[in-house]
C-alpha cells in the first residue's frame, strides 16, 4: 500500500504484484487499473488466477501474470479475458543480455508477438 502511495504521489503508472484476492483488493481501493499476478505458476497457474479474478471482473481489472509463463503456456493464459499481458523471460535470457545478443531478444519478442496474435486472433 505505501509503495501505491508513493507512486500515486509523484505521478507514476504502476502495476503491483499481487497473489491473492487481499492484494487486489489493496491494489483496487488504490485505483489500479491492472496488477501483475506473481509468481503465477507458483501461486496456482491459469485457474488460480480464474478464481481470483472472477469476482473482481465488474472492477475491469487486468492481470499481467509472470513468473513460469511460457510459451507452452501461454494459450492457457490468454484465454482469460482479464489477461492483458504476460511476461516471460524466455524473450529476454539473463545469458542473451549478457552477450549482447540484441538480434536473437527481438527474434524471440517478434515471434512472442506472432504467437500471441495467433492465440489471441489480433
């Protein structure tokens, strides 16, 4: 709540993490408009965040789930409508950063990209 705060005070979009129906009601009576589900394969997967998000689905809030989201995964993810976006760090390894290989990280975020608008039919 007092990073929120903090964040609301100076004017910066945030986003926070959540795990739990306690947090999103934090992150709501703050006025977020999308939270990060974290870490999502961890904290139960696609059906946990389901039934946590399906109550709150009168709020429009939307979910940004990461931590285990892969692109094995991802359908299941984005067949949750409150789903806004993902993160995954198979778009950017530790490994590639490192190296400096900018041209495989945009390769792997074009084809992250395809993928979703497959998924998804954007």
């Amino acid at each position: 709540a007092a990073v929120l705060a903090h964040a609301a005070r100076i004017g910066l979009p945030f986003a926070p993490g959540i795990m739990g129906p306690s947090e999103l009601q934090i992150a709501l009576r703050h006025g977020c408009e999308m939270v990060k589900f974290f870490p999502a394969m961890p904290a139960g997967g696609p059906s946990m965040l389901k039934n946590i998000a399906a109550p709150y689905a009168h709020t429009g809030i939307g979910f940004n789930p990461t931590g285990g989201v892969t692109p094995e995964n991802l359908p299941d993810w984005l067949a949750l409508p409150q789903v806004r976006a993902v993160g995954g760090t198979w778009i950017a390894r530790r490994d590639d950063i490192a190296a400096g290989n900018w041209d495989v990280i945009t390769e792997n975020a074009r084809a992250a990209v395809a993928r979703v608008r497959d998924i998804r039919g954007a």
